[in-house]
C-alpha cells in the first residue's frame, strides 16, 4: 500500500515585497459641544476639510492676529454622524480584510474628553467600533466555526491544531468546571454592553471560504506608565481573611486586591512583536465576546479604583485573533497541518488622552505617570516623523520604536504587516484649542507616511465545495437509512438487542393437553441451547475480562512508570521554575535599572532641551546682528562709492578748470606774441612803403594777375582798420543763413519764456571744421554768474570765412545777452564796457568772455588749426 505523504511544511511568511503602498488612513470626529452657549472653535468646512478658529482672549501671534487654520483629511465625520456611518467607512474594510486573512490596526487619538472610548466601545443601542466589529465577524464566519479547542494557542504567537479526542476531552474538562456556565445563551450581561446593535443594523461579509473552519480569539490589555497588564488574567485573592493596605486601613469589600503582574514582549519566529503570557480566550459568539470585553472592564476599573489612578491616562488594546485552516479532502474535519493555519488580528486601541501635564493639575506620582505617557505619545510622534522623512528624503535613519511600548507592540503594522487607520476626535471647546491644534498636526504629519500593502496568503487546501458536498452525503445517506426502517438520526442498536438476536429463537409454549409430551421436552431443548450459548458467552466474557484486567494490570504499571517520570519532570520543572523566578528577578532588577535610566535619560533630554533652546536663541540673536552688521557695511560700500563718485566729479571739474585756465593763459601769451609780430610787420610795411615811394609807380595789377604771396610762419596779418562792432543792431539770425549753434554740455536748462531758437542751424558741443565749413553763421550760448548771483545767457555770435590755408576762422560780430533779475533787489550789476581812468577798457568780464570762446572754438592752447580761429577784441593792457 502506498502511503501517503505529509503535505510539506509551509515556509515562514517574508515580508511583502510588492512596491505598492497605501498612506495611512486618517478620519477626523468631532463631538458636539457640552453646552450650547459655549465658545466654539471647530467649523466642518466640508466632508474633508475642517477649520480651526483662535478663541476670544487668545494670546495673538507677532502681527497681533490669529490666522484661520484648515486641515485635511480622509473623511471628516460631523456632529450628526451615526455610530453605523462611522463603521461604514472606517473599521468594515479592516473586518473584511480580518476574515481574508489580512492584519490592521485601527486606534483613536484625541484629547481627554473629545469622545474616543465612545467611539471605540459606544453606549447602549449606540454601539461603537468594537462590537460593531465582533458582530460582523460572528455574522460571516459563525456557519463554519470550528468546535471549541479545535484551535489552541501555543503561547508563541501561532495556533495548533487539535485532533477531535482531545477537543472533546478539553471540552468536557471545560463544563466540569462550575464557574464556567453550560450554556452561553444564558448569561446575564451588563446591561451597560447589552444590546448595543440592533438587529437591523447588522452586517455580514462577502467572500468567506467555505472550506475552511473559523475560531475566534480575544485578548485585553492595558498599557500604563509603560507597563503592559493583562485584564483578563485571573488573579487569585482570599475573599474571607480581612486585608490592609500599607497605611493601616482595610481594604474596599475587605477583599485583598492583588497588583496585576506587568507582561514583556517577545518577538515570534516571524519577527512579530506580541505580549507574552497573554490571556487568549476563544469566543463562539458576539454575546460571548461582550461578556469578556465587559469582565476586562471591571477589571480595569476595579484597578483604577484600588490604586487611585484615572482611566484616562491608559492605554487599552483589545486584540481579535482569528484563526483559519482548510478541511481535510473529505470536507468533515480540519486539516491536521499547523503549517495551513493562517492567523490574522485586528487590534483596536483606544490611546491615553493628549494633554499637557499643567493641564492635568497632578502633583508627585501621578505626574510622573502623566509624564510618561505623554512621553509614550511623543515617541509615536517621532516614529512618524522619521518614518516620513525615510520616505519623504530617501534617508534611513532608524525608528525609534523600543523607546515606548506601544510602538514597540505595534512596529509590524507600520513595517508593512497590515493596513493602519487613525480616528482623531476632537471636542469643539475653545478651551482645548492649544491642544487640539498639536492633535491636529500630528494627524496632518501622519496622513504623509506610506505603509507597504499587505499580499494575500492563500490557503493551500483542496478542491473548493468540500463542506458542501459533505453535508449532501449525510443527508442522502440519512435518508435512506429511514426508507430502510433502520436507525434514526444516526442512532446505533443497543447491545441487550444484538444479544437477544444471537440467541436461538423459542417454540411455542401452549400445551395442547396432559398428554402433550412434545412442547415441554422441545422448550427444554430450546432452554438447553440457550443456555449453552450463554456459558459460552460467560466463559468469553471472562476470558475478556482477565485480558482486560492484564492489559489494565499493564497499564497500572505504565501509568506508575509515567507517574514517576512525571514526579522526576516536575522536580525537574521546579528547578527550571527557580531559574525563571532568579531569571524574572534579573528582568525586574534590569528593568528597574532601565527605568532610572530612562528617568536621567529624560532629564538629560530635557537639559538638552534647555541649552537647545539657548542656543536657538543665541544663534537668532547672532543672525540679527550680523544682519544688521551687513546692512551697515553695505551702508558704508553705498557711501563710499558715493564719496568716490563726489571726488572723481570734483577732480574731473577741477582738472577741466585748470586746463581751461592754462589754456586760456596759453592763448593770452600766444595773443599778444601775434599782436607783437603784427606791430612788427606793420612797422616794417611802414618802413619798406618809405623806400619804394622814390620809386616810379607801377600800375596796380588786376587780381587775377596776383600772385599768391608766401605763407610765412608767423600768423597773418589783420585789416589794418578795426572790426565794425554794431552793438544795436538787429539779430542776422532771422535770416535764411546758415549757423553753427555751439553749446556746451555745461550748460543748465533755465525755465524762462524768452529762450533760444535757431531754425536750420547745426547744433554741436565742440566746434570742428566739418561743422564750420557747411555755415556761414557761428553763435556760442556761454553760462555765467552775474553780481547778482542770478544766471545769464550769452549769445556771441560771428562769421564764419575761409583762411589762406584752407581752414576756417570765426569773427565775433554781436553778443545778446539773457538775465533774470528780481525787481525788487538793487542792481550791482557791473558792465563788462567799463573803462578805465585812462579810458582804456578794463580787465574784466569782456576780457573772460573773449577768451572762454577762443577756448570754446580753438577746443585747446596750441591747435592745429592755427591762429585763424580769432577774435578781433582789442587788446588789453593791465594797469600800471
């Protein structure tokens, strides 16, 4: 016969190597307001986006307003949402994802008293998230459950599977015990958690495997001051020796309330984080599940009483375990396989309140245990923020996540082991605003991490419609059995009937007379026979009994042999127990020195905290200042190229200044040396006029006969007769001639009415021969400072003519003269005609003028155009 093999173990599962992510899924709640005349500072803006508002008396920001905040988000659930709307949309994709063998993550954050345990357990006929989610789950799986203790945890984060006989054994154990009622459909429930879900509002899953058998498992913890508890963890107490406490008092209901022992996590072969020793209890329906959701309640309340602590400063986690594995091919049991047992577990969390401690108002211990956990909300804080910028920055800084426990628990989902969605409810009250601005944030900041999508983990079963197909043979086989006229409903014949049936059957026993010798002797033949069978059926049974009795005689000494080995592996046990208890000491003494640790690890955060704020505002205060030291240095660049551009406009001015004075000294000397070689020349005409006038005069020649005389080195000489000056005649410039209108860049543009004009005249700001020699006209616009202090404008005007040696020269005809003057100032003006005592014409404004526009023309002292460019001044003479 060939036998069958094992199905092959499965390998452990790796983690998801799909590139696609999902962003973590953030909704936002908000509570209506305590009372209606209370100021508010929440407005819904729409199903996204929500709106913050500063309350009145807020201390403004630096431009003494407070700006209107919005913030997004997945779904924004208003005032008027229902418990179902918000199951809808944010836990039924999680329950769905649960059942098809996928993991999530779905917990609450808010301040104190902005509704989150409402929205994670509800009230009654209000139910929240949580048994919402217990009731979807019984709705879809609750045909194909598995009997009780099919399924057992293995107290290493996995499920093992158990054959029928030793479920039945469990199961027999279990109704043995007398606290543990028969029949769950008979319990009395708290009627705080009764009847939370009507049945209208129930709702079922799709796509459930068929095939497969379903368990549920549920545990309840409680994270507080970074311990983990279990409340559901049975704790022993003596309910009749009276206790006391530490100050001398009885105890509440004279009952001794023993501390609940703190858990460690541990990491499974998988690498998933879970809470060793945690109470897991398999559950077969929603009323179950209530029960001992509701019994953890007490539980946790009778702790916060005991110990005089709040609810509200704890962690609960509530952990649905759902355990899932193939029937075998005949479709009746489950596959004895532990390798296709798919666990998937939903945690639904409801965080502490987020608060500042100054709020809280605690003192001592209690604000120490505030401290930590508004230190266990940072570091979920800072996991977000780093888990952001690895992604955000490509960086791959490591996450804080042991540095509190619930990130610790909870680092798988982020790692990409199931989908995480967030509830943020907040409260309206403009006192919160603060706090709920920082809520606020955090949520926008958590909105921006990706988590990797969880890949689907199919089950390697049979062929599908097993179960199907083996509740039809049942029917038929049923069936046909009752057209039989065999047993009913499975029912076996008992064994006084398979008796009765082997014995031989019995005559008739009427006797038809006295002398009837036949029924009696046939009767006693019958009786014989039976008899007979019957010793043979003693002598078997005794036979079986003597077997019976060696094989129980043999199994008297094996479970003698097993007893001692039992007594030799609990000997054994107990030394192991002594090591785990030195062992636990070490844990307890190391977690001690963790905790002082973490306390001067936390002060030394907070010295740093100090001195990085100081340095923050040392190094804002050094920023100012070298701001400032910048604009002053660009302040003084500015002024020293202002300074410099004065200077060079100074030293330019006065380099034109003093090269006009050279130039106009140079022209002075060079005048008065062509004055003298004038005089010469004349003076020598005179004398050489007397020699020839002995001489017979000659007939003056025409003047085509001329011959062009020698150019000699010396300047030419000037009609011997003085230039004709009119001095009130009228201006040429009307006239179609045309000038060359000179005027210097110098000049300044006077607003006065009277300005002038010079139709078809070439305007230039350097006089040269190319401009010259197209006119026939020359004016030069000359600027000066009167005695007055006003300005006036001289037009010296000339004619322009052709020189012997090709060039061309300008003789100053006319000046016009332009001048404002205040009516009611005396004139100080003085005329630049006056003449001396000897009736010589004086040094003075005439003698400047005539020099500047030799200078205007000549453009410097020594030209190359020679003397030509002259002036017909007469010369002056200095007084003696």
């Amino acid at each position: 016969v060939q036998r069958q093999g094992k199905t092959p173990r499965r390998p452990p599962p790796k983690k998801p190597s799909n590139n696609q992510k999902d962003p973590v899924g953030v909704y936002c709640r908000a509570r209506p307001l305590g009372e209606e005349d209370e100021e508010c500072c929440i407005e819904v803006i729409s199903n996204t986006t929500i709106q913050l508002h500063a309350p009145d008396g807020l201390k403004a920001n630096r431009n003494g307003e407070f700006k209107e905040t919005q913030y997004s988000f997945k779904k924004v659930f208003g005032i008027k949402t229902t418990q179902m709307e918000l199951f809808e949309d944010v836990a039924k994709p999680l329950v769905e994802d649960l059942i098809h063998c996928k993991n999530g993550l779905l917990f609450t954050y808010g301040v104190t008293g902005s509704g989150k345990t409402y929205t994670m357990t509800g009230s009654p006929g209000q139910g929240g998230l949580l048994p919402r989610s217990l009731d979807m789950i019984f709705n879809s799986i609750s045909p194909y459950q598995a009997k009780r203790y099919v399924f057992k945890p293995d107290d290493k984060n996995g499920m093992e599977v158990q054959n029928q006989v030793d479920a039945l054994l469990d199961r027999q154990k279990r109704e043995s015990q007398t606290s543990v009622p028969k029949t769950p459909t008979t319990r009395r429930f708290d009627p705080e958690f009764a009847d939370m879900i009507s049945p209208e509002e129930a709702c079922k899953a799709s796509g459930v495997d068929e095939d497969s058998s379903y368990s549920v498992f549920v545990s309840y913890i409680e994270i507080y001051n970074n311990y983990i508890y279990d409340l559901l963890e049975e704790t022993p107490f003596d309910p009749i020796k009276p206790k006391w406490n530490g100050a001398g008092t009885p105890l509440r209901n004279n009952i001794e309330f023993i501390p609940p022992q703190s858990k460690i996590l541990r990491e499974d072969q998988n690498h998933n984080m879970y809470v060793a020793g945690c109470t897991e209890v398999e559950v077969k329906s929603t009323e179950e599940a209530f029960e001992v959701f509701w019994r953890g309640q007490k539980k946790r309340r009778i702790a916060n009483t005991q110990l005089n602590r709040e609810s509200s400063r704890s962690h609960s986690v509530f952990i649905i375990k759902l355990a899932q594995a193939p029937l075998d091919a005949d479709g009746d049991n489950v596959l004895q396989d532990k390798s296709q047992v798919n666990v998937s577990q939903l945690c639904l969390v409801d965080l502490a309140g987020s608060e500042r401690t100054s709020r809280t108002r605690a003192e001592g211990s209690r604000l120490r245990e505030a401290g930590n956990i508004n230190q266990s909300l940072m570091t979920l804080r800072t996991c977000i923020e780093v888990l952001r910028e690895n992604q955000m920055c490509g960086t791959n800084k490591m996450v804080p996540y042991r540095d509190s426990k619930v990130t610790h628990l909870f680092k798988n989902y982020f790692d990409g082991e199931g989908k995480v969605r967030m509830v943020v409810c907040v409260n309206p009250k403009a006192d919160d605003y603060e706090e709920t601005l920082l809520v606020m944030r955090f949520a926008e900041m958590t909105q921006e991490v990706e988590v990797a999508r969880p890949v689907d983990r199919p089950i390697c079963g049979f062929a599908a419609g097993r179960r199907q197909r083996n509740q039809a043979f049942k029917e038929e086989l049923t069936r046909r059995l009752e057209d039989r006229g065999g047993p009913v409903d499975g029912d076996s014949p008992t064994v006084l009937n398979q008796l009765l049936q082997s014995f031989p059957p019995l005559p008739p026993c009427e006797i038809s007379g006295p002398n009837d010798n036949v029924t009696l002797p046939r009767l006693i033949e019958a009786l014989e026979k039976r008899h007979k069978v019957r010793q043979m059926m003693v002598e078997e049974y005794n036979k079986t009994a003597n077997m019976l009795k060696s094989v129980l005689q043999e199994q008297d000494s094996n479970l003698l042999s097993k007893e001692n080995f039992i007594q030799e592996q609990r000997g054994r046990l107990g030394e192991k127990d002594k090591m785990i208890q030195n062992q636990k000491n070490e844990i307890d003494r190391l977690e001690k020195k963790s905790k002082m640790l973490e306390y001067k690890i936390d002060i030394l955060q907070k010295t740093t905290n100090i001195y990085e704020e100081d340095k923050r505002s040392l190094q804002q205060e050094l920023e100012s200042r070298e701001q400032r030291l910048q604009r002053e240095m660009s302040e003084k660049r500015r002024m020293e190229s202002r300074m410099q551009g004065i200077v060079t406009d100074a030293k330019l001015k006065w380099e034109k200044e003093c090269e006009r004075r050279v130039n106009a000294k140079q022209l002075e000397m060079q005048n008065k040396l062509w004055v003298k070689d004038e005089k010469l020349k004349q003076l020598k005409a005179i004398v050489t006029e007397g020699k020839t006038e002995n001489q017979q005069p000659k007939r003056p020649s025409r003047e085509k006969d001329k011959v062009p005389a020698k150019r000699s080195a010396s300047p030419s000489p000037v009609p011997t007769g003085p230039p004709v000056r009119p001095l009130h005649r009228r201006s040429h410039s009307a006239g179609g001639e045309r000038w060359v209108d000179h005027k210097p860049t110098t000049n300044v543009d006077l607003d006065t009415v009277l300005q002038p004009n010079i139709p078809n005249a070439i305007k230039v700001n350097a006089p040269n021969e190319k401009a010259l020699s197209k006119c026939d006209k020359y004016v030069l616009t000359h600027q000066e400072v009167a005695s007055d202090g006003e300005i006036q404008t001289k037009l010296i005007k000339g004619e322009v003519f052709k020189t012997r040696g090709g060039g061309q020269a300008v003789q100053f005809t006319d000046i016009e003269t332009l001048k404002q003057e205040n009516p009611l100032a005396a004139s100080r003006k003085r005329r630049s005609s006056e003449t001396g005592p000897d009736g010589e014409p004086m040094e003075g404004n005439w003698t400047d003028v005539e020099t500047r526009c030799s200078v205007a023309l000549e453009m410097r002292a020594g030209s190359n155009l020679g003397p030509g460019y002259q002036h017909h001044g007469y010369p002056k003479r200095r007084k003696p």
